[in-house]
C-alpha cells in the first residue's frame, strides 16, 4: 500500500474531488490526505457541497468526479450528467475515478491513488 | 379590490420575483459576464431559467390545485401536499426510476400514476363529501402507507445512493435543474393547470349545492374526475422532477379566498400566481444559508405551513 500511495509530492494541485449531488471531500478530511499522494490538494469547500453554477464560476484546476454504479438511477449520479458542466473551461482537468474505492478509504484506495497519480502526470 | 385588480397585481409580483430569481447575486452575474459572456449565458439559460421556471410552473400548479381540491372537498384542509398525493408522486417515481430503471420521461409518468392513484384512494376511503377529520385521516394514512413504501422501494434500489435521494424526495429541491427536466415536466404543468382553471364556474355553482349545480347544468362526476386527474397529473409532474415540496397547496387559497368573496372558482386563478410568488420567494430565500447550510425547499414551506396547518385545525375545533 505504501508502495502505491508513493510519497507526498512537493507541489499539489489545487483539485477538487466531487461526488453525485455535488458533494465533497472537504479538505481536512481522510480523502484529502490520500489525495495528496497522488498530488492534488483538495479544495476547501463551505458546506460540504458545491452546486453546479458554483463550480462553473469557481472551477478547481483539476475536478476528480466519483463515480459509483454508473448506469443505475439516483437523483445525485443525474447530476453528474447535468448538461451544464459541458461549461466548464476547457483549462479545467477532468479526471474520473472509482467511487466504491473512496467509500471504504482501505487498502484498495492505494491502487486508485497511483491510478490518479499517473493520469495527471500524463 | 376587484379579483381584475387582485389578479393583476399577483402576476406583476410574481413576473419580479421571477426576474429577482434570474438576477441573483446581480454583481456577481455582471461579473462574470464582463469575463466570460458565453459563461454568464450558460448560467442564465441552463440553469437560473429551469429552476425559476419550475418554482414559477409547480408553485402555479400546486395553488390551483389546492384551491380546486378544496372547492371539489368543499374541505379547507384539501391539498395535493397535504392528503397523499405528494407521497403516492415520489412513490411512483421511485418505482418507474430506481425499481424499474426508467428514464426521466418515465419517471415523469411513474409520479402522475403515483399521484392520482393516491387522489382515487382518497376519494375511496373518504368519499367525496367527507368530514375534515376523515378526510385528514384518509390522507395521512395514504401518506404513511406511501412514505413506508417509498423508504423500502430506496433501501431495495440497486444503486447505493438510492437512500441518499431519500431527503430530496421528501423535502423537495429546485437547485440544478435542468432545461431537459423543464421540458418534461412543463407541458404536464400547464395542461393540468389549464385544466383547473377551466373549472372555475363549475366549482362557483358547485359552492351552492350539488343539486343546484346539477340544475344549472354541471356535470358533478365530470368535474370530479376532471380535478382529480388533473391534481394529479400536476404533482406527479411536479414532484418527479422537484421532489415533495408541502403546504403550498394548503396555504395559497386561504390566503386568496378573502380576497375573491369566497367563490372556490374565483380563487383558482389568484392562487395559481400566488402560488407560483410563494414557491419563488421560498426558492430564493433557501439560497441564503443559514449558518453556512442551505435549506431544501419543502423545510422552508413546512416552517412556514405547518403552523398554518395548526391553526386551521384549531380553528375548525373552535367552530
């Protein structure tokens, strides 16, 4: 595990880690500890959630989106497929990663993490 | 003041408030659209203007049904929110969407089914000239039937976030609404609610009596059925694509009726833009957080309904 989640590196991305509904990881929390392993600090974020004009008008540099059984009907995965985000700038990264990984926050996240890591490097 | 005068004066506050829902955070909008106009556009078009024009279209629909239902029941406290059919929408949707793995246009219908499907239960259990306090029970038992069956549809549910929608369900939200979500949900909206207002000298001639009615020529079961489809028709639409937002159907005629001499049909038009002003306002006011959190919607109408609920109930007890 300690092999994946590599070394904190010593510059971060400003990111933001968003699930359906737009909720988010928080900065202080046991998910931004593991994302900045794979190099991005996590936004802090008032109440926990971001709506969809807040994001379009304060977008991250990076935007992690959790997915979580995609193809399955829930009002918060709906969101993620809101219309709208087709706005963000094009400047903004998008990268997509395993929600059933964040739920637990085990052993399984490392591989994600290093999963994460590589993408933004390439 | 003359329901011309009272009508005109509802839609001119309700056309502001639409615009104060379109303007929000006026500096802030201007902003962005020095630097990005493209930006500010696509803030405006897809996603201030869905949820305004949901809060003006399921507000609408909700005061005129609640004021048809109530001249129907001739029941003050005959609401779509308030006797079951709200719960039996989410129910529906819940079922075509999470059980049945429908798309948006099915869950549209799943809540309509839901919905008047409710609105036949109640008429079933109550009858059409109940009492208030069997009408009251009828609707919360329906509630809590539909509500029991809404938790186990959401824990049953494939997806794991099933039971996370539970709070939107029950409490209704408007914030990022879709045009796609607008359109399926608008035209429902606005033939319900034409349907009601079509209703208005039926419901006038049915405040003296059925047997006057009859004799001036109302068709009683006709209009029965015309209000109940069309109630449901309007919050099923409704509450699938905003969740159960209480207590606007309940309120609005009461706060009209005075004002049009009592007639129930008189009161369907008024408390159409009363409703669409209070469902407006209590959008824009969820956006002001309160200690850093923000409201949904159906908290909001609660705290301001259920005390009116309460003294409603008193004042029935009181008579």
């Amino acid at each position: 595990m300690r092999r994946d989640l590599g070394p904190v590196p010593a510059q971060t991305t400003p990111a933001l880690l968003v699930a359906g509904g737009g909720f988010v990881a928080g900065d202080k929390g046991l998910s931004a500890v593991m994302l900045r392993h794979a190099g991005l600090a996590e936004q802090a974020t008032p109440r926990g959630r971001v709506s969809i004009e807040g994001l379009l008008l304060r977008p991250p540099r990076v935007l992690v989106i959790s997915r979580y059984h995609p193809g399955e009907t829930s009002a918060n995965a709906a969101w993620a497929e809101h219309p709208a985000l087709r706005r963000l700038p094009a400047g903004v990264r998008r990268i997509a990663t395993d929600g059933r990984r964040w739920t637990c926050l085990g052993p399984g996240l490392a591989p994600e993490i290093a999963r994460l890591r590589a993408a933004l490097a390439g | 003041m003359t329901p011309a005068r009272l009508i005109a004066a509802l839609a001119l506050l309700t056309a502001a408030l639409a615009m104060a829902s379109l303007a929000w955070d006026p500096a802030g909008l201007r902003a962005v659209a020095a630097r990005d106009p493209d930006l500010a556009r696509a803030i405006l078009l897809e996603l201030r203007l869905p949820r305004t024009a949901l809060a003006l279209l399921i507000g609408a629909s909700l005061g005129a049904g609640g004021a048809a239902m109530q001249g129907l029941l001739r029941n003050p406290l005959a609401s779509p929110d308030v006797l079951g059919p709200s719960t039996g929408a989410a129910l529906g949707a819940i079922l075509a969407g999470y059980q049945f793995g429908g798309g948006p246009l099915a869950i549209a219908g799943g809540g309509i089914t839901g919905a008047v499907a409710a609105l036949l239960l109640l008429l079933a259990l109550a009858g059409p000239a109940a009492g208030t306090a069997t009408l009251v029970l009828a609707g919360v038992a329906i509630s809590a039937l539909a509500g029991a069956a809404m938790n186990l549809a959401l824990s049953l549910a494939p997806s794991p976030y099933a039971l996370y929608d539970l709070m939107f369900w029950l409490f209704g939200s408007l914030a990022d609404r879709s045009l796609p979500q607008l359109a399926i949900a608008a035209p429902w909206l606005l033939l319900g609610t034409a349907a009601l207002l079509a209703c208005r000298h039926r419901l006038d001639s049915l405040a003296l009596g059925e047997d006057v009615a009859q004799s001036l020529g109302v068709d009683i079961p006709r209009l029965r059925w015309t209000i109940v489809i069309a109630t449901g028709v309007t919050t099923g639409a409704g509450v699938a694509v905003a969740g159960s937002i209480g207590f606007v159907g309940l309120i609005v005629p009461h706060l009209v009726r005075p004002l049009v001499g009592g007639r129930p049909g008189a009161a369907l038009l008024p408390s159409a833009l009363a409703g669409a002003a209070l469902l407006t306002a209590a959008d824009m006011a969820v956006r002001l957080p309160i200690a850093g959190e923000e409201l949904k919607l159906g908290v909001l109408t609660a705290l301001i309904g259920a005390p009116f609920f309460l003294a409603l109930v008193l004042r029935g007890r009181g008579q």
